[in-house]
C-alpha cells in the first residue's frame, strides 16, 4: 500500500481510523519506555548529552527498521502469524484495538513508576489475550510461533549477561596497563558508536514487532486476516521510527535513570560494555528471527557488566523490581487483553 492509498483509506474508514491511531500510540508508548533503553547508558556516563542521545536513537531506530526489514522481516512475520484474528471482520478489528489499550494501559502504568517494562512482552501478551478473548479459546494461539518468544526470552537473558560479563572482563585485561583518564575519554567516544548500535537494533526488533500490528490492522480491515507473507512499505519504516522518537523525547529520562543510574553505577568502559554486549545478543535473535526485548536484553548486559566486578556493585533490589515487572507482564497485560475484548465486544 502507497502512502496517498493509505491516507485515502485512513479518511474514509473511521474503525481503520481509529486502528491506525491506537497503533501509534502503542508505538509512542514503546519510544517512550522502550527506545531509552538504547542511550540510558551513553548518557549516564556523560559520553552525549540526551539531546543529541534522542537524535541519534532516531536515526538510527530508522536504519535499523529500514536496514533489518530489507533483509529480513521474518520477527515481523513472527508477530503476525503469532495470534489468530481470524473469523468476524469487525469483532476481529474491535479485538485488535482492545489489545492496543491494553498495551498502553499497562506500559503507562509502570512508566509512572519508572520501572523500565518490555513493550515487546506487553505486545506479545495483548494480542495474545485479545486473540484467547476473540475465538473464546487457546485456538487463537499459534503455538509454533509463541514458542519463538519463549526461546527469545531464554537467548536474551543468557547471551545478554553472558556477553555483558565477558567483554567487560576482556576489556578490563587489554586496558589494564592504561592511563585512566585517558581510557574515560577513548570509551565515552566509543560509547556513542555503541549507543548507535543499539538503538539500530532496537529498530530492528521492536519497529518490526510494531509494524506487523500495523499490518495486522490494514489488513484485517480489508477483511484479510489469513496473510502469511507481506512487504513493509517505507513509509511506514518511517512513519514508526519517526513516533518512537517522539516518545523518546517525551518521557524517556525516567527509564534512562532507572537503567542507566540506579542499578549499577558504570564507568566509561563499563557502558561500552553494556551497549556492545546487548547489541551483539539482539543481532544474534534477529539472525534467527526471534521477538525478543530490547529492555531485557539490555538491563541483563548491565547485570553482566556490573557482576564481572562484584556482585555487591548490582543493586539487586532494583533488578529484582524490573524482573517482577517482566514477570508479571504476561500474565497482567494478557489478561487485561482479553478483558478489553470481551467489553469492547459487548459495547460495539
């Protein structure tokens, strides 16, 4: 679809209007919560300020989805094909919208609390529920896909830490003869490469997750809802890292502190670390095609970072507060999912 088609149909179409509204917002929400993530680290060490930190996420956010989608676009397939939306056109429509608030209801709620939650485990587990509440059973889950998530959730949180405490571990034997303030300075430069990196691969993986909802609400408002293969159009890839930035500038200072400044104060070397680790994990899943989070992702690297020292140097209470959140992101998001279905589906 051309982007005049896309307007044309927007105007026209009041429920595809609406659609196409929720879904920016859940993509607003996601640079809000989410695409922070990306530069908290660059910016606690001072190595860019948050002003240019949210340019640079943008750019990059954009070459990732651009780059990555012209590839592959097989994380976004995975999110399309995940649920089953099929059957009553309109109540397939209604159901998909009731996933999105949601999603925004349940990430709105843990911003205000500062705690950095998944938007990619809000995703996966709004459309779940709404799809459970839609065909009034587990049928509306593919299982072959949903296990992929499973799998990234597994991938994320080991190759994270692992790659986290390892290249911290490395750089600290290769620098370990060096002039400290010196090393600050080299790092804080090299950080901002890395920080590019990784907003690079959070467009890869959240703005495919993102933009196959996009899809999803396009075409199940043609009545099409069995698609198995697709092509993204640019405007859309722009369109989405577009949002997230604006998300990012909006409310991203209390993610970045979270992830950034409480858990683990890091040096120069140390955020290096985080940002190469977490991006070399991501890539890795993307290769593979499976929907992981760049948040998890990310604060498991620090986790790394942070325990190739001492354990003492994590603050555990922190880290324990974000993995309840992503434990109970499931389940919560999930089930206010399926609850939006059932009322949204009763009242329209």
């Amino acid at each position: 679809m051309d982007f005049l088609s896309f307007v044309r149909d927007v105007a026209s179409n009041p429920l595809l209007a609406v659609t196409v509204i929720l879904t920016i917002g859940v993509i607003l929400v996601n640079g809000w919560t989410d695409a922070p993530n990306a530069i908290a680290t660059a910016i606690s060490t001072r190595a860019i300020s948050v002003r240019a930190a949210i340019i640079l996420a943008s750019l990059m956010n954009f070459l990732g989805v651009f780059v990555m989608t012209m590839i592959s676009a097989t994380v976004a397939e995975t999110i399309f094909n995940m649920v089953d939306f099929a059957g009553d056109a309109h109540d397939s429509i209604v159901a998909l919208c009731a996933a999105m608030v949601a999603i925004v209801v349940w990430a709105s709620g843990a911003s205000y609390f500062g705690i950095p939650t998944s938007e990619s485990h809000a995703l996966i587990a709004g459309l779940s529920g709404a799809a459970i509440g839609l065909q009034g059973s587990f049928s509306g889950i593919n299982g072959v896909e949903w296990v992929k998530v499973l799998y990234g959730l597994l991938v994320s949180t080991v190759l994270g830490f692992v790659f986290g405490f390892v290249t911290t571990k490395i750089i600290e034997r290769i620098c370990s003869g060096g002039h400290r303030r010196n090393l600050a300075s080299r790092f804080r430069k090299a950080q901002i490469g890395a920080a590019a990196g990784m907003a690079f691969m959070h467009g890869a993986q959240d703005g495919q997750k993102f933009m196959a909802v996009f899809i999803l609400g396009i075409m199940l408002n043609k009545g099409q809802a069995t698609v198995h293969s697709f092509t993204v159009p640019i405007w859309m890839m722009l369109l989405s890292s577009l949002v997230m930035a604006l998300g990012t500038s909006i409310g991203g200072y209390r993610i970045i502190k979270s992830v950034g400044m409480d858990m683990v104060k890091l040096e120069p070397y140390q955020g290096f670390a985080a940002d190469l680790g977490a991006s070399v994990s991501l890539l890795l899943a993307q290769v593979f095609g499976l929907p992981v989070s760049t948040t998890h992702t990310k604060t498991i690297a620090i986790v790394g970072v942070g325990a190739s020292g001492r354990l003492s140097n994590v603050r555990w209470g922190i880290v324990g507060e974000m993995v309840a959140s992503w434990v109970l992101t499931f389940p919560c998001c999930g089930l206010i999912g399926y609850g939006m279905t059932k009322l949204f589906m009763a009242i329209f």
